[in-house]
C-alpha cells in the first residue's frame, strides 16, 4: 500500500514534489507571516503564502507544484528557495530538479563509469593502507564495492549477507543489528535516506536506484517515514557512537569523501587518534578475525 500511494503522488514533477514537501515543513511564524484565521487544511505554508514570499503569481506557483510549469528562471529558483528557507545542499538540489524539468524530466547523460561497480586498484590500496582505521567504498547507491577488514567488520553482521546484498542502507534499516550499533540510529537512516532521494530527484528512472527503493519502501515501514519527507541533506563528517557486539561501545571520527572521475563512488573513512582507547577497537576490528574473547569484554563507555 505504501509503494502504492508513494507512486500515485509522484505522477508529477519531481520538482513540483520536492516544492509541495519543502513548503508543508515552513511555518507562517518561520518567515515572519501571521498565521491567520481559520483551520488549514495542510500543514505548513499556503500556496499562495509562498508566492507571495517568491514574488510569483500563486497561478504560475501552482502550476509549477503540480508540474504544467517546467522550465522556471534561474532567479525563480532562488526566490523559491529563499522563501523555503533552503539550505546550500537542498538549493542545489531545487536547482538541479528545475534543471531537469526544462529538460522534459530527463536527467543530463551521464557516463557509463556512474553504474560501475569496479574500484580503482589505487584506491583498493588507500583502504589497505588506512588499516587499522576502518574504511569502505560504496558507491552512489551506496552498495558495499570494496572495504579493509575494519571496514567491513564495523557494521557487524553486514559479512554475513552475500556480497551482492551488502548495501549501507539496506543494512541500516533491515538488518537485525543495525538499530543496536548506531547509538543514534533514527539520525543515521535520515542520512541514509537524503543520499538516495538527492539521486531520485534528478533520476528517479536510475536502474542502480529504481530497485533498492522499491524493496525498501515494501519492507520498511521507518524508510516510507523518511523517504516521504523529501530530505537532500546527507552527513560528509563528524562522529558516530557504536555499540558493537564484539568491540564494545566507542566512538569515532569519519570522512565521506568523493574521488573525482564521476564515478559516483565515495570513500567513508573512520579515525581516531593513536594510543586512545579508540584506536585501540579500530586495532582489534583490523584483526583476522575479531578475537573472539571480545565478545565477552567489559564495553568501553566515554
């Protein structure tokens, strides 16, 4: 049912989807308009309160949100944007989207490098290099392509899913373990899920893409939640808190990092500094295998 009514509400523009989700989450009190009098019927501004704030007819608005208007002025979009209340990430993304509706919904070519599933040898070597700190590559849908032996361990139980279903956020929201590991599990699917909607905006048609949200959207009742707020704002650095089956509870840095080339692919990275307790779970994660008296240690806590 979920998937159902998911694709009934996206007959439309992707643009006019992402505008109608973006408005519903600002408030009159947000930018500075008096509420009113009455019930609304929809949470969030009215249509013709965001038009008024772009400076737009509330006829064009209208048409841009239900997706008969398709090719907005640059200028628009940012007005559009400033009345929304966007950020950097989430302006890029509307522009993006307007872009891709002037082209007819088609999202700009792309080379074949962006579905490959091949990792460059030197940057297999970076990963072995990194060791012990924990490091992965994924690619732009986010399936595990290549990690060093913390890296893969890190997500514990992720090793014992056939190669070809290793995928971060399949992990995050239907494996067992995922909702104990991350100690702020709600916050790391919200990162999980921006990443693929910013991709779904711009190529909902995506083959990398196409299947994972529909198996997602059957099975996960949190991943229907999210994926219909329209978030585009995903995590690039900062620090995680584990609780791991084996090594205990810790925290570390990472790094997302993308390599140039267009290959969609990134590298996450995870450090902490030497002779820290940290550093110290990253060397017993690096092991082959994880000694298994771990399992029974007392857990770091901080």
């Amino acid at each position: 049912m979920a998937r159902e009514q998911h694709q009934r509400r996206n007959t439309g523009s992707e643009l006019g989807n992402f505008l109608r989700a973006r408005r519903t989450r600002v408030t009159p009190d947000d930018v500075g308009l008096p509420a009113g009098v009455g019930l609304r019927r929809t949470p969030g501004l009215r249509r013709e309160e965001l038009a008024t704030l772009a400076g737009v007819s509330i006829d064009y608005y209208t048409r841009l949100e239900r997706g008969r208007e398709t090719n907005p002025s640059p200028s628009v979009v940012d007005a559009l944007g400033s009345a929304l209340l966007l950020d950097e990430p989430e302006l890029r993304h509307l522009r993006e989207l307007a872009a891709c509706a002037a082209r007819g919904g088609v999202a700009a070519e792309r080379s074949a490098a962006v579905l490959a599933r091949t990792v460059d040898p030197g940057l297999r070597l970076l990963l072995e290099s990194m060791r012990p700190c924990p490091a992965h590559i994924v690619s732009r849908t986010m399936d595990l392509l290549a990690a060093n032996p913390a890296g893969l361990r890190l997500m514990a139980g992720l090793e014992d899913w056939p190669e070809r279903q290793r995928n971060i956020v399949r992990y995050v929201f239907l494996h067992p373990t995922a909702r104990v590991l991350f100690d702020d599990w709600e916050n790391q699917i919200r990162g999980c899920v921006a990443r693929l909607r910013a991709l779904a905006g711009v190529e909902p048609d995506a083959p990398d893409l196409v299947g994972l949200v529909a198996e997602l959207l059957a099975k996960s009742p949190d991943f229907v939640r999210l994926w219909e707020r329209y978030d585009v704002r995903g995590h690039s650095h900062g620090a995680k808190t584990f609780h791991h089956p084996e090594a205990g509870t810790f925290t570390l840095g990472y790094h997302s990092l993308q390599p140039e080339g267009g290959s969609g692919q990134r590298m996450v990275a995870y450090h902490a500094a030497p002779g820290t307790p940290e550093y110290d779970v990253m060397v017993q994660l690096d092991r082959e295998p994880v000694l298994a008296e771990a399992a029974t240690a007392e857990p770091r806590r901080h």
